[in-house]
C-alpha cells in the first residue's frame, strides 16, 4: 500500500464478518438482504451481497444483533464469484462506532 493510499484512508480497517440487513432507500430498486460484513471501520464497510447496487445506491446498514442502523451510499461495486455475487463499500453518511468494537482503534473517535 502507497503512502497516499494509507494517507486518504480515514479510519483503520478491521476484517469482521458481522451479520446486517442491508437496504437500498433508492424507491425505483427494492433490495433488502441479510449478509455480513468483510471489512468494518468508522466511515463505513465492506459487504458481500448476491445482487449488485449500484455506485451512489443510498443504503442503511442495520445490525442483526440489535438493531442499530446507519445510512450512507454505495461506492463500490466489485463482482465476485463470476458475477453471483458482490462486494460493495458503503460509506456512511457520518461515521461513527456502529460495530459496537468496545475499544475501537484511536483513529475511529470522530
């Protein structure tokens, strides 16, 4: 990874599979699933999804565990799995501790 990759990266990453539903609030595409995450921070998340939204898709991200939600956009897309399914990068509209990770790293305070 180049300094300026690690310069523009907002909060650190960490590789946890937690179960959410996600939700498009685009009213012209109905998407609702329950997946899980492959990366979390403070700005957002990596989700592997079986359908792909598309880039600027507004989103919530809902945990399964207590119900917490947090909204924000798609901008990502990448296929998997010779296009059955998808990994999205959502960002949120505000970051924040939505995980629930009891010590965070130092860069999630916002």
């Amino acid at each position: 990874m180049s300094k300026r990759e690690l310069a523009a990266r907002r909060s650190t990453r960490l590789a946890l599979q937690i179960p959410v539903i996600l939700t498009s609030l685009d009213p012209a595409y109905f998407f609702r699933k329950e997946c899980k995450t492959a990366i979390v921070n403070a700005h957002g998340c990596g989700i592997i999804v079986p359908q792909l939204l598309n880039n600027q898709t507004p989103v919530t991200v809902e945990l399964v565990s207590n119900g917490a939600t947090k909204r924000g956009r798609v901008v990502l897309a990448i296929p998997l799995l010779e296009n059955f399914s998808w990994f999205l990068g959502v960002e949120f509209d505000t970051p924040g501790n939505l995980w629930g990770i009891e010590k965070p790293p130092a860069d999630w305070s916002a």
